[in-house]
C-alpha cells in the first residue's frame, strides 16, 4: 500500500519546509520525492495549505476516567481521589471501561494524537479498544501496593504483558504501573522491579506530584521519592515518571544520570493545583520531555494541543523570563519529546524509515493569517480544531475532519450509557 501526502508543508529536522511530498509504504514513511508519478499510488492526499508534522504524543492518561469528566471539580487531589474518585473506581467493570476508552480515543485522535500512554484497570479492555481503533498505545494496568488487590495486580500485570506486548502490528506496547510511592511501599516496589527484569518491561509511575506527597514521603523514609525510586531499583528499568513537579537540582541529577523521561502534564497540574513542573531546568539537564493530558477527569479535556500551549506559556511566568519554553520547544514537546518519553525509537519525527504517524494541520483558519512564522503560529495560534487528518502506521484515522472507521454516534450513545450504569450504582 503506497500513499502519498502531495504539496504539505512539512516540520522535519526542526525547521518547517513547504511544498513538500511524502510518500509512506504500507507502516512507514519511505521517502520525501521532489518528482513524483501518481500511477505509483494507491491513495494521494492533497495537502495544499497544510501543515505535516509526526503525530501528537500523550505521555501521560487514564483514558477511561472521561466517564468522570465534570463528575468532582474543584476539590483538593487526596479529597478529590478518597472521597470521590476511588470509591466510584471500585464500580467500574469492562463494559464501562472499554466505552469511556472508545470515547478517549476518539477525542485524542480528533486532536491529532496518534500514540499515547494508559495506566488505568481492565486493560484488556483498553488494548482491545486501542487495537480496534487504530491508534498507537503503551499501557499498563495500574497496581497499588496498599491495598488487598496489590498481589492480584502483579499477576495481572504479568499476564497483560505477554498477551499483549507488541500486538495489535506492534502498535501496542506494555509497561509496568505502580500508581505512586504513596500508595506502593518498597517491598512492593522491589517486586515490580523484579517482575520488570523478568519480562524486560519498562516502569510507569506517578512522582512528585504534589508537595505534600514528597513532604510525606521524605518523613516516612527519610529521602525524597526519587532518591527513594533509585534506590530501588525503579529507574534501571527504564521509567516513564508522570508529573514531576516537585523536584529539586539533586532530584534532577539522579534523573538525568538514570534517563528518567517526564510526562508533563500543565493543565492537570494547574486544575489541581499541584504546582508547575520545572521542565525548562529538565531540559537544560538533558531529561526527556514529553506532554500529557493526564485523565479527562482532571483537566478536563484530552486536548494535548491545548497542553503544547499551556507549556509554552506557563513557564514563562512562573520564572519570569519570556524566552523559557520557546516555540520550536514547546512543538518538539508535542511530537519527538512526547515519543522518546514512551520508549519509541522510530516514531515522533518525519524521517525515511519511520513509522507514518502523521497529522496534517489546516492552516486556513483566520487565527493562522497574518503568516509571518509557522513555527510560532504552531505553538502559539493553533488550536485542536485545526487537525484536518490523522494517520497511524500509515492507515488513514481521520480525513477531512471525519473518522473513517469509527462509529462517533455510537460512541456517544455507548458513553452516557455507562456513565449512566456506573452512577446509578454510588
């Protein structure tokens, strides 16, 4: 199957060119022709006034809390978590959990999210929505030590991970999800260290979240939680640490010695009131970065679009110096940062050989005009709407602002059903 993307201007290398050509061989992307022969391709897609550039990356998520999108707002995080969200977690079942995914996923590929990572329960339900729909996931089933469950969900995890682990072409990948520090004592911590040896997984975990988290962690073990996560062992498995926010210059040394990648998520942090990220000293550091939306839930949407913005803007405030998180950053956030924080190596940049994840931006809107600098109207201007097509592993997910394979009534309808069916049961 060939394909083309005729006439786009295209974000390649980190500079933008126009009138370019790509052409993608069945998966991946083989090439940028100057001259080129229709005849040779099955399918041509007119860019004329688009903008390509490697899928969007959600670093961070919990796709199936959209069932608790606007459910309990403006509450403190631990408040928020045991007086609403947990109790209604323990309701929830497979049926609920794979609609309210279908309902995520279809909202990130709106967005122009074409991979993202998952820690959430019944994952197999996620893994099949995500092989069913066509986007790019790596997931993991979400364990917290503390409670009688904590034994069940390594075995779980275990399990999801070799049925699992690059199914669906590939485009599945597992980790491991220990939920936090404060919910996963270290002897439980050092178990999932030892399951991930054995199966060559990599982590998932929250950290440094909120301030009171690190000030807690700290009194109870003396060390702050990553000093505590290195001396388990966490960081040698390779680990994806969503939130961060609550790190300092030594917090930051051991991260960037053990390559710990960031999922950095503005709006969440912001919502909740857990602070903002140091990612400008990150980067400076060499961490990688990539951006999230955490769960609907908590933000409340699945924009990662909207958090390119919020990154590019926040940081400037809070340390008062405008050129903190410049444009060119806050795009490489979005699509490289964001796939080098989920472990890819072939995904996140337009380059001959790897993975056609694409999306293609409508540049006609009048927040695009006047057009001095693309790069900037990118970070700065654009909004989710703009997304005009999605492709993943080189098939077509959205054309024209339409999905071409999912049932969006359907999937409306099958969301405030399980919405319903899960609230009638509090």
């Amino acid at each position: 199957m060939k394909t083309l993307l005729k006439n786009v201007g295209i974000y390649k290398d980190h500079v933008i060119s126009e009138h370019q050509n790509i052409a993608i061989e069945d998966t991946r992307i083989s090439g940028f022709p100057d001259v080129i022969h229709t005849e040779e391709y099955d399918t041509i897609i007119e860019g004329k006034g688009m903008l390509a550039t490697p899928g969007f990356v959600n670093t961070h998520n919990h796709i199936a809390m959209t069932v608790f999108r606007s459910y309990a707002d403006d509450m403190q995080l631990m408040d928020w978590l045991e007086k609403k969200i947990w109790p209604a977690e323990d309701k929830l079942d497979s049926d609920i959990v794979y609609a309210q995914t279908m309902l995520g996923i279809a909202e990130m590929i709106r967005c122009g999210t074409t991979s993202f990572a998952d820690m959430y329960f019944f994952m197999n339900d996620v893994a099949k929505a995500v092989s069913e729909t066509g986007i790019r996931a790596a997931l993991c089933r979400g364990m917290t030590g503390c409670t009688p469950s904590g034994m069940q969900a390594l075995e779980e995890s275990k399990t999801f991970y070799q049925n699992w682990n690059g199914k669906a072409d590939g485009r599945i990948t597992v980790m491991l999800g220990p939920h936090a520090p404060y919910t996963c004592a270290p002897d439980y911590l050092r178990k999932v260290v030892a399951l991930a040896h054995e199966l060559h997984a990599e982590i998932h975990i929250h950290l440094c979240e909120t301030k009171g988290e690190v000030e807690n962690i700290k009194k109870q073990y003396g060390k702050s939680p990553i000093l505590l996560m290195d001396d388990l062992g966490i960081f040698d498995c390779g680990c994806l640490a969503a939130h961060c926010v609550w790190v300092d210059d030594a917090d930051l040394e051991i991260m960037a010695r053990k390559h710990v990648r960031v999922a950095h998520n503005p709006g969440s942090n912001l919502k909740l009131a857990s602070g903002i990220a140091p990612i400008h000293a990150m980067l400076q550091k060499g961490i990688t970065v990539g951006l999230g939306t955490d769960g609907a839930s908590s933000n409340n949407n699945l924009d990662i679009v909207e958090e390119m913005r919020l990154a590019a803007l926040i940081h400037k405030a809070n340390t008062l110096d405008p050129l903190v998180i410049p444009a060119e950053t806050a795009v490489n956030l979005l699509t490289e940062g964001g796939a080098k924080a989920l472990g890819y190596t072939d995904v996140g940049k337009l380059q001959e050989g790897y993975k056609a994840d694409i999306t293609l931006i409508d540049r006609e809107g009048l927040h695009w005009y006047p057009k001095n600098d693309t790069m900037s109207l990118l970070a700065y201007s654009a909004n989710s709407l703009d997304v005009d097509t999605v492709l993943v592993d080189g098939k077509v997910l959205l054309r024209n602002k339409e999905f071409t394979s999912l049932d969006i009534d359907k999937i409306r309808f099958e969301a405030e059903r399980t919405k319903d069916k899960l609230f009638s049961s509090l």
